[in-house]
C-alpha cells in the first residue's frame, strides 16, 4: 500500500533562512544610507506645514526654491539694438515696443567728471515669446526621445535575434549577444552623453546616441526575453513546413510578441522623453540645454515655465502611449 | 509518399524507450490510421516520421529517401502536419495561420512582408471555408475560437502546403462526433484525389475502421498490430459504430 503524500508545503526553513539573511543584510544596507536621518527628515517635511512639528532648515530650504519658481515667465523682452535686422514696421504677431528711460551715473570722457545720464531704451516685448521659445526646446527635446527610439530599435533588433534561444542555437553567438545589450544599458546616459558631447560637440546628435545606445541594450534584452517567452509551438510547426528561420519567426513569433513589443518600445519613448530632458544638461541638446542656462542665472522664472512645460508634455505622452498600447494590445 | 520504418526506436530525455523496435510500411496514397492508449507512442511516432524527432536506433524512408539532415530540407515541404496540441499563433486569426503552412514555398520577401501570392491567399481561403469556419474567423485571434474551430485550423494548415504526406496527430480529438465525420470526409476526399498518404492517429477504432486502409495498433511503444482495416477487430469495449 503506498503512503498518501501530503499537500507540498509553501515555506520552508530553507525560505526563511534566505527571508531572515535578506533582512539583516537590509538592515545593515540601511544604516549605511543613514535611513533613519532621512525618515526623520521626512516626518518633520509632512508634518511642519500642519504645526505638529517644528519647520526643519532642510523644508526651508526646500520651500524657498519651490516659492521662487513662482510666477513662472511667459513673456520675452529683448533690447532692440540686440536684435539683428530689426524693423519696427514689421514686429511678430502680438509683440509691442516698449521705451524705458534710466537714468546712470556715468564718467565723462571728456571732462572726466561724473554725471547723471539719461538712457532711452526700446524693448521688443513679445507677451507669449517665453513660452514659444520653451514650446520650440521641448519640440526639439521630444525629436531627439524619438530619434533615440528610433537608433534604439535599429540596434536592438538584431541583438534580439541574435540572442533568444529559439531563434539561436549557438549558445556563444547568444550569450555575445546578451553580453553587448548588457554592456550597452551599463553606462547611464548622462554618462555617456558626455563622452559623446565630447566627440561629436553640442547639439541634439550627442543626445541621440546617448539616448539610443543606452536604449538598444534595454530593447535588445526585453525583445529576446519577449521571444523566448513566446510559445515555441508554432515555430516549430513552422519551420516544419521548410521555411527559413527568419519567416518562421516573422510568421509564428512575431504576432506573438508585437505587443510586448509595442509596449517595451512606447516605455522606452516616455522614459527618452524624460531622459532627453536631462542629457541636455551636458549640452546634448532640447530643454534641459536652457535650463541649465536658467538655474546658472538665477532667473527660477524660467525654471518654472520650463519645469511645467516637462510636466505637460510627460502627462500628455502617457495619455497617448496608454492609448497607443490599447490599440496595439486589441490588433494584436 | 511511400513510408518504411525499419527497427526504429525512440528513448525520452531521461532514457525510458517511447518507441521499440518499429517496423513498418505504408504504400503511397494509403490512409493508415494509428491506434493506442494514451503514452502508447502514438506522437513519437508521427514525430520520427516527420522529421521532428531523431530516432535512437533504425531508420524512416519516404519515398526510398532516407529521412536524415541532409534530406530533410527537401522532404519537409511535402509533410503537412497536424500538431497535437494545434500549434497555432493564438493572437493571429484563421487565415495567417493557414497561410504559415505554405511557409517553406512562398518567396522569402514575401513571407517577410506580409505580401502573400494571389494562389496561397485564394487556397488559405477555399481551405477555411471547405473546414466550415466562418468568413469572421479569417481575422479574429485563433484563441477566441473554440478547441474544435482551432483543431479545423490547424488540419487546414496542414493542408495548405499540397503535401505528398499527411501526418495528422488526433486530427478529431476535440470535435463532435459530426464534425469528426466532416473533418474526416475532407482528408478521405483529399487523400483519394490528390493520392496523397495520410497517416492518422486516433482513439476511436470505428473512425479508423471506417475511414482507413490500414491500421496500426500501439501499446507501451510496441506494435502490436499492423494489417488492414478490415481484419482489424478491436477489443470489447472500444469505440462504437461510426
């Protein structure tokens, strides 16, 4: 007569070995960080503006930058004598001219003696110019996500073929292949946009790279994973049939994966969107080019307008991604 | 296609022997249905045959050709097979899939393009409505068909490529007794006018009495029977008249 077994236990003292190791080391990892410095921290931030606790330097701080950006810059005026071509016939649509007397102690050059001189000044005010120009670098930024999706998806297609077991056999061809996505999304793109600024000089094409080369070795690992997750049975069925490894995978796998597809590729165009933003910090091009300049100045105005024009645009790209991602989800 | 097995043998991953010492022959535009219990080697067999298993020991010959690495690339376009388990692209409807089992004939860019020859997309279509499927199944993802809408698929499938050697591993497991017979008439009516050779792996020994000129018997990867259909006499119990 053979033994009943017995229903197969959810935890063993093996888990709970592991469960207990992992707490202690998170406990040490946490003292190192100096957790219990930055909770404290957060519990008077939350609690200060409800006067439960007294206000921190540290909340101080952090509300007079916040206060600063207020109220953010819309408008543009420059100096007439500044502009190149300037016709006052011909002004943009909405802009005016504005005249501005001040008056300045000045040095006589030929009498050398100090006086009160009365400057005239005429500004070009354009009430939206601001925000166009803001509007024009977050275009600018939003091309170089793109294009850095696009250099991404290039590179990584082959990686991904190359690298998923189904489609490779050879596992030295497909751990090469693994190894160079690795290798690819090792360096963050900050980092490498400096190299690439470096090389190819500022502007919107070192940000590209940056984005693009740091992508691919993400797309490449995901597309793989993607493939060797997708059933293997109507591959096989496929290739039984003769067909070459490239259509049997375009007519068996495919359809299988266009939709993690879709949805690897559309993250990775929210996150360059947010991304490119940063690399232009560097001089890699788009908004965070002029924010950088901003903060040097001082002038948190325009900190302000650029910061909501991020905002805006990274809320609007997750609305159309969430739809693009249904579509793609319902055709597939 | 003519079939001869000689001595083949088939041990699983972990050494147990799937399939012993089989010998058989199947002549050209037969209709040999394979019976036996679950695990009696019934896929195996249809496996080695197809080329999608190597045997362990002995050999299968289509056509006087011995099927091994070097002949497969040739011979593979003249198998159409039935999967157990339907092998279907879930997320595609009726007609991608059908068409996939042309694969090994259409021209590399266009199977790459989606832009398929004018005959592989009229034959996709003649054999879904021959398999009594719906004009709305050509586009809507096989996995909201029902298990015997994606079974009629994937015989479709099978047939899409025109091949010599049908190899169908329980064509009419999932389907009506009806549908089996509509099923069934279609692969009868297939193997009689365009002589091809279908082998069939079935539980119900009436279908394979009524539909067969040969029967194979399985049992622990042994046969243990192998004649013609109508000395076929299956053991008291099984299966009803078809």
């Amino acid at each position: 007569m053979t033994m009943r077994p017995a229903y197969p236990r959810a935890l063993g003292w093996r888990h709970l070995a592991v469960l207990v190791m992992a707490a202690l080391l998170l406990a040490a990892s946490a003292a190192r960080m100096d957790l219990g410095r930055l909770a404290q921290q957060m519990v008077t931030a939350v609690l200060a503006p409800t006067g439960l606790a007294a206000g921190s330097p540290e909340t101080r701080a952090l509300g007079g930058m916040i206060a600063q950006l207020a109220p953010i810059q819309l408008s543009d005026r420059r100096d007439v004598t500044s502009i190149a071509d300037f016709d006052p016939d011909r002004l943009p649509p909405f802009a005016y001219l504005e005249t501005t007397t001040e008056t300045r102690l000045e040095l006589d050059p030929d009498t050398l003696v100090h006086a009160q001189v009365a400057r005239r000044t005429t500004w070009l005010v354009q009430p939206f110019g601001y925000a166009w120009q803001v509007a024009g670098e977050m275009l600018e930024t939003i091309e170089i996500a793109l294009w850095g999706t696009i250099v991404a998806i290039i590179l990584s297609l082959p990686l991904a073929l190359l690298g998923a077991r189904p489609l490779m056999p050879q596992p030295i061809v497909r751990n090469a292949a693994r190894s160079i996505c690795a290798a690819l999304r090792a360096f963050p793109e900050l980092l490498s946009a400096l190299f690439l600024v470096a090389a190819f000089g500022f502007g919107p094409g070192a940000g590209i790279l940056a984005l693009g080369i740091h992508a691919a070795g993400y797309l490449g690992r995901t597309f793989a994973d993607a493939i060797e997750d997708a059933d293997q049975r109507p591959l096989q069925a496929v290739q039984a049939t003769g067909a070459n490894g490239l259509v049997a995978f375009r007519m068996a796998v495919l359809p299988q994966v266009k939709a993690p597809f879709v949805s690897a590729t559309f993250y990775i165009l929210d996150r360059n969107v947010r991304t490119a933003t940063v690399v232009g910090l560097v001089g890699a091009g788009g908004i965070g080019q002029e924010l950088k300049g901003r903060i040097d100045l001082f002038e948190y105005g325009h900190v302000g307008t650029i910061l909501i024009a991020i905002l805006i645009t990274v809320l609007l790209l997750d609305r159309i991604a969430i739809r693009l991602r249904h579509r793609g989800h319902a055709d597939a | 296609m003519q079939i001869e097995a000689a001595d083949l043998s088939l041990n699983h991953p972990d050494g147990t022997p799937a399939l012993r010492d089989i010998g058989l022959r199947i002549a050209s535009g037969q209709f040999c249905a394979v019976l036996g219990m679950s695990g009696a080697g019934k896929t195996s067999l249809l496996h080695l045959l197809g080329g999608l298993r190597t045997p362990s020991a002995g050999m299968v010959r289509l056509d006087g050709r011995e099927l091994c690495d070097a002949t497969l690339a040739d011979l593979r376009p003249r198998i159409g097979q039935v999967h157990q388990a339907f092998a279907l692209v879930r997320q595609s409807g009726s007609a991608a899939n059908i068409i996939a089992g042309a694969a090994g004939q259409i021209p590399c860019w266009r199977a790459l393009t989606g832009l398929y020859p004018a005959w592989a997309r009229q034959r996709a279509v003649d054999l879904h409505v021959a398999m009594g499927l719906d004009a709305a199944a050509l586009t809507r993802p096989v996995s909201t068909l029902s298990g015997g809408q994606q079974q009629r698929v994937a015989i479709a499938r099978a047939m899409m490529g025109r091949p010599d050697l049908l190899l169908a591993d329980e064509p009419v497991a999932s389907l009506d007794r009806e549908t089996a017979r509509t099923v069934l008439d279609f692969l009868k009516t297939q193997q009689r006018e365009t002589g091809m050779t279908v082998v069939c792996a079935l539980h119900q020994p009436d279908f394979a009495r009524a539909y067969a000129d040969q029967i194979i018997v399985l049992d622990s990867g042994r046969v243990t029977f192998a004649g013609a259909a109508a000395a076929y006499r299956p053991a008291a119990g099984q299966g009803a008249a078809a």
